[in-house]
C-alpha cells in the first residue's frame, strides 16, 4: 500500500508522501511538493503520482515526535501550526491492489476534542490502480471541494 496527502492552503497545494513506520503507523515524509493554487488537473495528478511513488518504504518507529512536522511547516511557509490549519483542506490518497482512492477529511482545527484532520463522512472517490495524470488531479479537486472545515 501507498499513500500520499494533499492540503489546499491559503496560497499554495502542498503535496507530500506518506511511510509507515516499524509499529504500522503511517508518517508524513519528503519531499513536500509546493503546487501553485492556478495549476490545472495534469500538474496536479503527476505531483500526486510521484507522492505515491516515493511512498511505501518502512521506516524506523519516532523514539520522539518532537519537530517532525517542521519540515512540512517549513513548506507550506507556515510559522505553527495553527497557521497551517486556518482553512486547509487535506485529502488522503491511498493506492492498494483495489484502486486509488481519495479521502475526504474535516478540519477540525488544532484545539478541543476534534481537532487535526479527521474522514469526512462524505467524498470519497475511486480511480484504477493506474490512471491518466488529468484524471488524477480531477479526483483530487472534487475530493477538496468535499472536505470540510471547522471554521
């Protein structure tokens, strides 16, 4: 399995693959791709197929989750992360043996009971395993247009 995420910030779509770690929990990792928010489908659908691409290796377990969203901070050119959620929108992207699959998520901003990013119980969308560039970034900008915000 591999999987990537993709955020709709204020100025710019930030891409990035996914690891799973040693105790099976899936991490964000480099490289994160900066996308400009005018791109069209194609640029889109091959940003996400190369997150996908570099996804899937194991990686040690974090002894410590002190910094590690630094890099993904850095950029988006978020100085916290309440900055960075103020509006995001993330869709989850998993490829498996069944097809890619794009997930919904809410925000649920970075305090109280629901905060960070949750499945939304709408938007999920499904594409073959192997898919054209454009149709890629198509699913993905309908699966944005379904995540929800908190705000």
């Amino acid at each position: 399995m591999k999987r990537a995420s993709a955020y709709r910030l204020r100025d710019r779509f930030l891409i990035h693959p996914e690891s799973r770690t040693t105790s099976g929990v899936w991490l964000e990792m480099a490289p994160y791709v900066s996308v400009p928010l005018d791109s069209g489908p194609e640029t889109m659908g091959e940003a996400i197929a190369s997150a996908l691409a570099a996804s899937g290796s194991v990686v040690p377990h974090p002894t410590s989750w002190t910094g590690l969203s630094k890099p993904r901070l850095d950029a988006a050119g978020s100085k916290s992360e309440a900055d960075f959620m103020r509006g995001a929108r993330m869709v989850n992207v998993v490829l498996d043996g069944t097809g890619m699959r794009f997930e919904a998520t809410h925000n649920g901003g970075t305090n109280g009971s629901a905060k960070g990013f949750s499945a939304a119980q709408t938007g999920t969308r499904k594409l073959p395993t192997v898919a054209r560039y454009d149709d890629i970034g198509l699913a993905l900008f309908e699966t944005l247009s379904s995540c929800t915000n908190a705000e």
